[in-house]
C-alpha cells in the first residue's frame, strides 16, 4: 500500500575517504579531524571494503600509552591491546566490516547500526566496492520532511486507500511530525491498521488516532414501540 520506502542511496554521502590497508595511525587521526568524521572505511586494491577504522579502535593507543596494562587486562582486552601497538590501518581496523547496500531501506539500515553498535555504514555495491558511507545523522534526515508533505502521504497511501467511503470525511493534521487522524469511518476494525501504516511513513515522528465509528443507536424491540 505504502510508496517506495527512501532508501540508503537518498541519504547516504556518496564521496567517500578511505584508507588503504598501510595508512599510518597518524595520517588517520588527520584524516579524521580534517574531515570531521569518526569513522573511516579501509578498502582493498579494488576497492573493496575490508574494515572500518573508528575513533573507538584509536583510543587504545593513548588509554595504554604511559603504563602497562596488569594480567587481567591483558587477559579480557587482547584486542585493545593489539591495537595499542597498531602502527597502520590493517592492524587497527574491525573487521570483516559491517556494511549495507544501497537499496536497503532506512529502518532496516537503523536496525543494523543498533545491532552492531556502530554509527557509520560503508556502502557497497554487489561485489563488495565501495560506493558511500551512511551514518546515524543521514538516517535521521527522514525527519526533516515538512508536516504539509507527511500529511499528503498519509491521505494518499493510508486513508484513501482504507476509508474510501466514511461517514465522516477523515481528516489529517500534522503537526511536528505528529499525525493526528479524526472522522467517523464504517468499520473501525481497520482503525489499528491505519495507525500502524500512518506510523510506518518515513518521518512521521507519531500518531494519535481519534477516529470513531458509526453512532450507537438502541436496539428497539418491534413488539413494544408504541403505534402513533
């Protein structure tokens, strides 16, 4: 029922910096700050994605810089360690990196970044190649959709669709982001769904929902209405 959902590809950056495997620890931590980024995909000959260098996989090298670390960190950090002796990008990035094509949509790209723990995605194509990077404020992006837009989506690919004939008009305000839908419909067994798609609509930020059905009346016994 609902449009295409806006995917990766309408949010993500799609000039990338990224580090060959020998890249020093210091031309990084430039990299970073020049760019403003905390993260930095590592790509292989042909430019495939092989890990991802972030800010997280540096701090090692000042956490551990000035005292050595007892046995039993030694013993639950190992790869903290390793990357406290790290001198280029192959010895401090994660990998194999976590990644997301381009057609994916945003909920599922959020999702992944919740799974994993991390706030950038390289993009990549089929076989592996580079093409972008998405991070936790591209996803966001959805939400800067005007309430005049949102309010358009929801008539078109929610309310029309399942109310084509209600008692009332249905009506859809938005405001914030926040839907408001109110009428009086047929079947009110469909009012749980309308809430659900209208939620589904990327940028919608909630929904109220004070729509009603058809109104009460009393079921009167034939046998004891009164004759005029």
């Amino acid at each position: 029922m609902h449009s295409t959902p806006r995917l990766v590809s309408d949010v993500m950056t799609r000039t990338v910096v990224a580090l060959g495997s020998t890249v020093t620890f210091k031309d990084i931590v430039k990299a970073m700050r020049r760019r403003q980024i905390s993260a930095l995909p590592v790509v292989d000959a042909g430019h495939r994605v092989v890990g991802v260098v972030s800010e997280a996989d540096l701090l090692p090298k000042e956490e551990f810089r000035a005292h050595d670390p007892d046995a039993d960190v030694r013993l639950r950090r190992p790869e903290a360690l390793a990357r406290a002796q790290a001198r280029t990008a192959s010895e401090l990035m994660t990998a194999p990196a976590v990644t997301v094509g381009a057609d994916v949509s945003l909920a599922r790209a959020a999702r992944i970044m919740a799974r994993h723990q991390v706030k950038h995605l390289p993009v990549v194509d089929d076989a592996g190649v580079l093409t972008g990077i998405v991070s936790r404020t591209d996803l966001l992006k959805v939400f800067l959709r005007t309430d005049a837009d949102l309010a358009e989506e929801v008539r078109r690919e929610v309310v029309g669709p399942l109310f084509p004939d209600p008692l009332e008009p249905v009506r859809v305000d938005v405001r914030d982001g926040v839907v408001t839908l109110t009428g009086r419909v047929r079947d009110t067994g469909l009012v749980p769904i309308a809430v659900r798609l209208t939620r589904a609509v990327e940028g919608v930020v909630d929904v109220e929902s004070a729509l009603t059905g058809p109104p009460w009346r009393p079921l009167l016994d034939p046998d004891l209405v009164e004759e005029p």
